[in-house]
C-alpha cells in the first residue's frame, strides 16, 4: 500500500495494524469559518513526547529569554520537519502559562490566511473591538498594525509562538514579525537562512542523541525491551523524535498481540509486498485521508495513534 503526504506532511512505515488520526487546522479558506481559531491561549498541536529529551540547553536559553528583564526579542527555532521545534516551542509555552503574570498567545503560521486568522485573533485576545477586527478583515486598515497595537500596549507581558513558519515570506508580506516592549516572540521553522531572520537569535534543533532517542521509546513502551534494543529502533528510525513518538506511541498500544522492540525493528526491514517502500522518515506529498496497516500520512506535528482491533 502506498502511502503519500502533501504540505509538509511526512510519511512513515511498519508492518502490523496501525491507526493514526491526522489533524490539520485551516482557516479562512475552502468554506472553513474565517473568524479565526478557537484559542490562542493553548498550542495548537497533538501528542508531544512524555519528556522532553535533550533539550535541557536550549530550554534554559529560552526559560531565560522570557523573564523579567529580557523584552523585545524574537527567537527562531529552526530544523528539519520532526525534529520536535514545535514539541520545544510547547514546552516553553506551558511553562510561561503556568507561572502567574504572563500571557501564552499560539499562532499557526502555516500559511497566510492561517497566520492572519490566527493575528487578528491574538488582537481580540489584547482588546480590540468588533468594528477595529472587522476593519482588518475588510482591508480597510493595516491588519498587522492593528495587532502590533494591542500587543504593544497589552497590560500582561506575553509570549506569542509562530508556529510552522515554513514560508518566511508571508511574515515579510505585510510586517508580520516585529519586537515589542511588552514580550518575546518565538519563531518555528524550517528555514535557517539568517536573512529571514534579521535581529533574532538562530538555535538548531537537530536530531537527538542516540541514548535519547532510545528513551523516547521507552518513555512511551517501556515494557517491550531494553534500552539497547529501543537504540536499535531509533537508529533505524533516524532518531528523529517524531517518529520515535509514532512508534512508541505504537507499541504502547499493543495490548492484545504486544510487540518488542525487536519485531518492530524487524518489520521495518520487511519487504513490502506492494512495491518499494518509502524510506521511514521520507517527505512526500500528502494525500488526506489515506492510511493503512504499512504506511500512514503523519503532518509535522499533531499525531495521535491507536491499535485497531
């Protein structure tokens, strides 16, 4: 069976039964509602890691940039789609959120109409009005400015994360990413070049350490092997923590038939009956809706999976 992805969807493989629900969230397009998204308060992403691995440097530069005396920077995640920038970006957010004082503002930015729908939200989420937001939506003033405003003049300070921010032109296109006195903005990425980027602070998230790596899929199934049998996996998964999330998360769910770590690894190897595999960790183009016992079409972020019966 073949498996295919499209915008920025990634498609991985294993032999037995899986049962993956894919998330996407669109709006302002294709008859979706344009009022924006639902919150701006929570992140919009599905499973993250039960701990975050190897991230504890990049954590601290970030917990630091979002105190009391650090405002008006911008910070840009940056690596390969699955390396967890968004996993980092949402572990940050739910520590800031946490501590009293601060606002936590999440933003798809995806895409244009997602990046604007979700603007004009943060805007309403600071205190603009209904004639000021209609306005905006209308082209009868300056959308950005109009957040930027509120942002600006907000009586809390606050952490805005642009997540998803593949196409760093749609935040050129009408001055989307500024600094404010009033809070840091966070930036998710797979475009490192520093031109996009002017006056921001550049950090990689690659793929993790080995070791590390083979903890993801203990945190998730710690019950199907050894540490050195889960570094196995991961290797062959590329280390990536998005696929180790999927496979753990797998495993996890083999209640009735469980797998270890060692069958899993072997039907990674396995033939595929219906033709070439593509490579576990291979980008493709994304066709909705598809998915089957061999292959299943993930989005970069926001995977649930379960066993079927």
């Amino acid at each position: 069976m073949d498996g295919h992805a499209e915008d920025g969807g990634r498609v991985y493989q294993a032999s037995g039964d899986q049962h993956i629900n894919e998330q996407h969230h669109h709006y302002g397009r294709d008859g979706v509602a344009t009022g924006g998204p639902d919150s701006v308060r929570r992140p919009a992403v599905g499973r993250l890691p039960v701990v975050l691995r190897d991230r504890g440097e990049v954590m601290e530069r970030l917990r630091a940039s979002v105190g009391a005396d650090r405002v008006g920077e911008v910070f840009v995640l940056y690596g390969m789609g699955g390396a967890g920038k968004t996993a980092v970006a949402c572990a940050l957010f739910e520590e800031v959120t946490a501590a009293e004082g601060r606002v936590g503002l999440w933003v798809n930015a995806a895409d244009r109409a997602s990046l604007r729908a979700g603007m004009l939200a943060v805007a309403a989420d600071r205190g603009a009005d209904d004639a000021e937001l209609l306005a905006a939506r209308n082209g009868l003033r300056p959308a950005a400015d109009l957040v930027w405003r509120y942002l600006d003049r907000s009586a809390e300070p606050w952490l805005l994360v642009l997540d998803n921010t593949d196409d760093p032109e749609i935040l050129r296109d009408g001055s989307w990413l500024r600094t404010s006195p009033r809070g840091t903005v966070l930036v998710t990425t797979r475009r490192a070049a520093a031109h996009w980027w002017p006056g921001a602070e550049l950090q990689h998230i690659g793929v993790l350490p080995r070791e590390d790596a083979a903890l993801v899929l203990r945190d998730l199934a710690p019950n199907c092997g050894t540490t050195e049998q889960a570094a196995r996996v991961a290797d062959r998964l590329g280390r990536l923590p998005l696929a180790l999330t999927l496979a753990g998360g797998f495993l996890s769910h083999q209640v009735l038939d469980p797998w270890t770590m060692d069958s899993y690894g072997d039907r990674l190897d396995a033939p595929d009956p219906a033709g070439p595999r593509q490579p576990v960790g291979g980008v493709a183009r994304r066709r909705s809706g598809h998915r089957g016992g061999r292959c299943a079409a993930l989005p970069a972020c926001g995977v649930r999976t379960a066993a079927r019966p």
